[in-house]
C-alpha cells in the first residue's frame, strides 16, 4: 500500500475495477510526465448510478455527488495506468467538467467542485488544478456529468 | 510516399487541401512534442458535408461518417503542420469530440467513435487515445460534430 | 514595466486584479513550460458584465466583446502565475471557446474571435493559437461565454 491508497482508506474510498471501453480508445494515455485520462461518467460495474439533468431531476447537492463518483472513476482509471501505483502522482493539472443541465441553470462551478474537493482530499495541496466547468444539454446515456483529467506523473 | 501515406492510400482516403482560417487562430499549433489541432467539422472544399442535429436530422450512423470527415480534415491540418510528413507521428494522445444533439440524445460515444476509429484504422496501435465525448446543442453552422486533437510527434 | 506590459497599455488594455476561486481549484497551473488558465468569465471586479445567450440576448458583436473580457482576464491570471512578468510567455497554444447559445446560433467562431483577436493583438504571431469553439445551452450564472487557455512560457 502506497501512500495515497493509505489516504483513499483514511477517506473510505475503494476505487472500483477499471473497464477498457469496447472501442478504439482508451481510459488513459500518457504523454511524458503527462497523463491524460478519458472523460468518465458516474457508473459502477457498468451501470450509471445517476441519469438525468440539473436544473430538473437533480438539485446541485446530487450533481456534486455524482460528479465525486466521476472523479472516483478517474483515480481507478489513474491507478491503472500506473500499474497500481497512486505515488507517482506529482499533481493534478486540470480538470474538464462537463454539466447535463437545463438552459436555465447556472450552478456548474459547484457541481464540478464534487470532483475538485476529491482531488484536494486525495493529493492535498498537489490536487488544487486549473479547470474548465462548462454546461452540455446532452451527454452519452443522459448521465448528469462527466470528468475529464490530466495529471503530471514521474 | 511515406508508410502513413500508404496506409491512407490503402484506405482509401485522400487527405483534402487544407483551407487556413481566416482568422487570428491557426490549424495547429506544436508545443515541443505536442501539436494540438483546432477544431475540426465535417466540411471539404469550404462545403458543409452536414449541417443538423443528433437525435433529429440525422441518425448515429450518420453522425459517425460525420465525426470521420472531421477526422479526415485534422489528418489533413496534421499533415500540413509536419511538412507533408505523417510518418513523424509517435501517436494520437487525446480527442475531444462535440457533438450536436437534441436534450434527449445518449449516443455522442458511438457517434465520435467514427473519429477514434479512423485514428486507430491509420496509425495502428499508437491510434488509441484518451477522448472525452459530449453535448453541444448549437455548433458553428449547425455542423453535427467537431473533433479537435492532440498529438505526440518527434 | 516589461513589453507585454507595454503593448497592453498602448492598447489601453488594464488588466484587473486577479481572484482566486474559493474553490479546490486553481486560476492557473502549470506543468514544464506550459501554464493551463481555467477557464474564465467576462467578469470584473466579482460582478459579471455580461449574462445571457448568444441568439436571444445577445448579438454576435456583443457576445465578441464578452469573449474579450474573458480574454483580459485570461491575461490577468496569467500574470500573477508568472509573478508579474508577462515576457516570459512565449505563445499561445490553445484556447478553449465556450458560447451559451440558443439551440440555432452558428456564429460560434466569431465570437470566441474576440478572444483570438485580443491575444494576436498583445503577443503578434506569438499570439496564435490553435482553438476550439463549441456552443452550450447554459454556462456559470448564465454568462454568455467563458474561455480557457493554454500558454508556453520559459
Ligand atoms: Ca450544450
């Protein structure tokens, strides 16, 4: 157990199984000290926990916790392509949220930071990141949010 | 003649003459390794191939020939940034695909697997990257899907 | 008073002082000799100059000068990242254009030119980039636009 699997224990989080999606992509690619990881959804064993928009069938309450669920994806996705092992993390670098909303909703910053918190509570001060928090009005399966990330690895 | 170059002979595909924006944004832009292409839609010799939304005018099927002319068209800005030289690539790292849906529409992975896979179908293994994949509900012209893109080059 | 500083006088250009998020994320961050700006709002002063879309609320012309704002405040955070010193960029890479518009808007990239525009104008050819500009149905509080950006500096 490495350091940061110790925190995610402290924190109660177990980060799910990965699955490689069944196409021609990939849930992380590395580039260098980058590591770019594929948009990830809030699903577990392959199922969406969560499906519907804000503004209309989830409060901003609900959205950060999905977007938490998503971010949790990310760290398994993570771990993965460090075989395992969390420790080699130098930082987040940025974050991309993307929000399922309705036109009239405006609270996309707070969704987004459901995942932002659970980077700082993992890595500390080397998960505060640069971001992006944008509003779609469709996303695959109408799942509320999905997370983007790239993270600097040595 | 470069390998790539056979391989889209092979394909069968013609990489379009690229057209520069008219603007004070360029086609692509290398950082060291890294040569990021902007935003790319489904259009050849200045011609919308398609203008229309997901989930109404046009079906996932269509929407994936779609999301291939876009990625035919960042080929092509690629090339033109490597000197007419494809074979310089090392891999694809990340696409970001946008696709433009009605409210209800789940589809946009199958949709923006018409870019990933001709990627892989192209550079083989070193195709495969990190995507994120979503809504948009108005594109530039009402085009239904942009891809933009980052590659690894040497 | 460094010459970036100088253009942006001579273009009567005052960049505003800076606010962090209270948030778990961060204005800038950098990695090597790239610094991601998240992204940001045609704010000033904690007040949005700006709420509304794009084909309803606003003119494409008006909606060039919110991406304007969101560009001056791109600047701005770059700034206090590079601790003052605007001389240390060394370009612009990519930006990241974001219009809340209604659902038959299409003039996305004029718009996010009001961004474009305004790093071509402070850093020259240094200036520019490569881009994607896509259209939501609902950004932060309702703003019209908001922009993201990815710098080289040494
Ligand atoms: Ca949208």
């Amino acid at each position: 157990m490495g350091k940061i699997d110790d925190k995610l224990a402290s924190l109660g989080i177990t980060l799910p199984a990965t699955v490689a999606p069944a196409a021609n992509y990939v849930p992380a690619r590395r580039l260098g000290t980058q590591v770019f990881i594929s948009g990830q959804v809030p699903s577990r064993d392959g199922k969406d926990l969560y499906t519907g928009k804000l503004g209309s069938d989830f409060s901003t309450e609900e959205g950060q916790a999905a977007a938490r669920v998503c971010a949790v994806n990310v760290l398994a996705q993570l771990r993965q392509a460090l075989d395992g092992d969390l420790d080699r993390v130098v930082g987040v670098v940025r974050l991309g949220g993307f929000v399922n909303a309705e036109p009239d909703f405006g609270e996309h910053p707070k969704v987004v930071n459901g995942a932002s918190d659970l980077m700082v509570e993992v890595f500390g001060e080397a998960g505060r990141h640069a971001r992006a928090a944008i509003g779609c009005y469709s996303l695959p399966r109408n799942v509320p949010v999905e997370i983007e990330a790239l993270f600097e690895v040595r």
